[in-house]
C-alpha cells in the first residue's frame, strides 16, 4: 500500500498541533482549579509563572498556525518533490517552530500579556460569575446587544 508523502506530513502535523492544545488545556485548567482551591485571586508567584507560561506557550502555538497558513499562501518550488519534499516539510515546521517561539519571547503579539491578565482577573470564579461581571461591566459602559435595540 503506497502512501502519499504529504497526506502523512499533514496527519503528523495534525497529530502534533491536537497534542499541544491538549497539553495547553491541561496546563490551563490546572491553573484554575489551584485558584478555585485557594478561593481568592491572589495566586503564589508559582502559580503566576504556571499561568503566564502557558499564556506564552498559546500565544507561541496561535503565531505558529498563523505563520503555517502563511506559508501555506506560496507556492511550492518544483524542485521540492518526492523525497525531497518529506525532509523540505520537516525543516519548515521546526523554523516555524522556532521563529514563533522566538517571536513570543521578544513580546510578539502581546497577546500572551493580554490573556494573562484576563485569566489572572478570573481564576477563582466559576464560568457564571464571569459572565455575571461581563454583562455588569458592558452595561455600565453602555454597550447594549444590538438584537436589544431592534
């Protein structure tokens, strides 16, 4: 049974991208239950480096996929085929690899800061009174669902 090249460099990369979401819910949600243990949102500066780690690790993953898709915009070179193309694929998904880490540890997007903040601001309540507070908050800066003002 012949094999596609390329069908298996997806399914392995495939393979590799669910096996970081899981380990970064993982570490997220171990994070929240330590703060719905502690019962405040005052963490230890261990449980702040957990949670700000796992804001740069989802911050790197993001710009990762971000860099695969545009990489997946340009056209491949025809020299790049058969056996070539297996080891050309490898090398492209470590340099993206490492490009989106090194562009997470220089403050990248900042989008790792942001979702720290967010997550340090919630860990500790349950999914309910987050949402409580977010419609409180929407509501005392006038922003309105627009299905209401219909």
């Amino acid at each position: 049974m012949d094999f596609d090249t390329s069908y298996m460099t997806t399914l392995s990369s495939q393979a590799v991208s669910d096996a970081n979401t899981a380990k970064l819910k993982n570490m997220l949600s171990d994070v929240s239950e330590a703060g719905r243990k502690n019962g405040s949102t005052g963490e230890t500066s261990a449980d702040d480096a957990k949670l700000m780690d796992a804001c740069k690790q989802f911050e790197s993953y993001f710009v990762e996929q971000m860099y695969k898709q545009m990489m997946a915009t340009v056209p491949e070179d025809p020299l790049d085929t058969g056996s070539n193309s297996t080891l050309v694929d490898y090398y492209k998904d470590n340099l993206v690899k490492e490009y989106a880490s090194k562009t997470t540890e220089q403050e990248g997007l900042g989008l790792a800061r942001m979702l720290y903040e967010q997550m340090k601001r919630n860990i500790g309540q349950s999914p309910e009174e987050i949402d409580a507070k977010a419609a409180q908050t929407a509501a005392e800066n006038g922003m309105t669902d627009i299905k209401e003002e219909s």
